[in-house]
C-alpha cells in the first residue's frame, strides 16, 4: 500500500504489486490447475515459456489488484475528509447558534440569575475553546480567546470557501431544525 494518502512513489506501489503477486503465485488456483492439467491431462511437462508467460500475466493482474486497492482507499479517503469538514461545518454552526443565547451582558451578580448566565457563557466558550483545540490545534484555540465568534465564522467561512457543497449540506440540516 502506498505510504501516504497522496503519495505517487513507485517505492510505495511494489510492496503492493508484490503481496498481489506472491498470493496469486504462491496459493493460486491457476498455477495448481496448470500443473494438474500438465501432469493428468496433457501427460508431458510444459515448457517453460508457458510458466514465464503465465508469471508475467500474473504480474500484470497484480498491478491491477494494487491499483484498485490505492484507488478504493483514496475514495474511502475522500469521503471521510468530506465527512469531517462537513462535521466541522455543522459544529462551528451549532456553536455560533448557541452563542447568542449565552451573551449575557449586564446584569446583576448577586442575583441567581445573574450568576447562572455567567456560568452557562463561560461553559459555552470552554466547550468552543476545547472544540477548536481538539480540532484546529493549540495556536488557533489561543486565539478564540480574542476573536471569540469572529474566529469561529472565519473557520466556518473557510470550510465553505475549500467545500461549497458542505454549505448546501448545513444548510438543509438548519432548514430541518427550524
């Protein structure tokens, strides 16, 4: 298999042409059916241009079997990227919705009231904090302490801008909810 998910290095494709070979070489059907016919039908032994012949048939077929393995994995590939950028898409949204309900602005501090906003804003912006940690690592979590919902709707924007068919995606799941 290749070595990376983008990776073009025949170096990389050999190992897979070769695992393909030796199974169809090693355990194969054909090449026991070739020897049986030999010995039991034919009675006499091939020559070996045939065996030479059929190895390099072989060969080919195994160029075939790692070029489809390389080509299932990068559409594997592809649509789990695709997945993850619309996840992010839908939690960056889901995050900006909420953000208006816990702005809390003034209000009194020695009210129950008062204090459970203040709980809720700061629980808000420490489950966003960590989402954009986990997700964008630490120099972008620094920053949402400053921009806060500016760097959540840059984020997002960037998404869309790499993958407009993920606005078309949030955008019917926003359209459900409402």
């Amino acid at each position: 298999m290749p070595e990376s998910k983008n990776s073009t290095n025949i170096f990389a494709f050999i190992p897979a042409v070769l695992h393909h070979w030796v199974t169809l070489m090693g355990g194969g059907f054909i090449i026991v059916a070739v020897g049986l016919i030999e010995r039991f039908v034919l009675g006499q032994n091939l020559s070996k241009w045939i065996y030479g012949s059929l190895a390099v048939l072989l060969v080919f077929f195994a160029c075939y079997l790692a070029w489809r393995d390389v080509k299932r994995e990068l559409a594997n590939y592809d649509n789990t990227e695709s997945r993850r950028k619309e996840y992010l898409a839908a939690r960056l949204q889901s995050l900006l919705n909420e953000a208006g309900t816990v702005e809390y602005g003034w209000m009194s501090l020695d009210s129950e009231e008062g204090m459970e906003k203040i709980a809720r804003s700061r629980a808000y912006h420490d489950r966003a904090k960590n989402f954009v940690k986990q997700q964008y690592g630490l120099e972008t979590a620094s920053r949402y302490d400053e921009e806060r919902s500016k760097l959540l709707e840059s984020l997002l924007a960037d998404l869309y801008k790499d993958n407009p068919e993920t606005l078309t995606v949030i955008q019917k799941g926003v359209d459900s909810q409402h």
